[in-house]
C-alpha cells in the first residue's frame, strides 16, 4: 500500500476523503491508480488530517500531483440512520459507503463483513449496484428499487454496522 513517501503523479486519482461520524470530522486521502484504489498511510494507520485545508496542503507540498483535486463527504452518521430505519434507505448511499469501506479495509489490513464473497453477501451487493439504476446498466424506462429478503436485511445491516465499526477504529 502507497505510503507518504510515494504520493506521485503515478495516481489517476486522488481525493481529500470527509467522514462525519457522530459529533466528528475527520480527512484522509484516497488514491485511485491502474492496479488498486485506496488510502494514504502513515506507516501501518490511515493518515488523517484535522481539515480540508491540511490534507490539500500536504498533498499540494509533498506531491507534484497536478489535477485537480476534490473533497467528497461520507456522512456516517446517516448509515446509522439507514441502520436504525430512521430515514429511508438509499441505494446509492449505501453502496458508496459499502465501497469506500472497502477501500479503507485494504488499506488497513482491517477485516471487513463487506469483503467476504459468499452468495449472499454478492446478492446484496448486486441488488445495490442495480438499485443505483445506472443509465449504462439500466437501459430500459423503469426504475429499479431493490428489495431485500430477511436473510438479506440482517446480512446487509451486519456489512453496515462493521463499517461503522472500521471508521470508528481508524479514527482513533
């Protein structure tokens, strides 16, 4: 995994990634190139910054990296939301946060409920990649909303609830 000493302009992407969780907001920053995507490390821990301004700033100073870098904000506050069924689940939400925990959870080392490949775990996954109605994908005029069995519910809120869990530790 790309430490602090290899941000270079070998990355097709690099972001300054937001979580809020609870009262709290934390940076880090995530890299996309021809063979993985995930995040920026100091040693074995996620890098974290305490604003937009310091992770821009120590990109911008450490790197000869010229596009232009945006920010992307995951509200973790409202997959606890989804999880608890305070506000109405969102496909696209979910699947972004499932994804973005993916990428942290390879960066990490930390395991990760989303990362396992049985059958049900890939149905869901599925079912959230098509509920996204992608127009590429969905070539027809109908929308597609997923719908989950039980077996599928319990799984999926196990997946969210651990990714919880991952971006709590990492924040520490």
């Amino acid at each position: 995994m790309p430490r602090l000493q290899q941000v270079e302009p070998q990355f097709d992407c690099l972001e300054v990634i937001c979580f809020t969780i609870d009262e709290a907001e934390f940076y880090c920053i995530w890299f996309s190139d021809d063979k993985t995507d995930g995040f920026l490390l100091d040693g074995s821990k996620l890098k974290i910054f305490s604003s937009n301004d310091a992770a821009l700033t120590f990109l911008k100073s450490f790197s000869s990296y010229k596009k232009t870098i945006k920010t992307t904000t995951y509200n973790v506050n409202e997959i606890i939301q989804t999880v608890m069924r305070i506000i109405p689940f969102d496909p696209h939400i979910v699947l972004d946060f499932w994804n973005i925990v993916d990428d942290l959870s390879s960066s990490t080392g930390i395991p990760y409920e989303g990362n396992k490949k049985d059958c049900l775990t890939n149905s869901i996954y599925d079912k959230l990649f098509y509920g996204n109605n992608l127009p590429t994908i969905n070539t027809s005029t109908r929308t597609y909303t997923p719908q989950f069995t039980s077996e599928e519910q319990i799984r999926l809120t196990t997946i969210l609830e651990d990714g919880i869990s991952i971006i709590r530790k990492v924040n520490l």
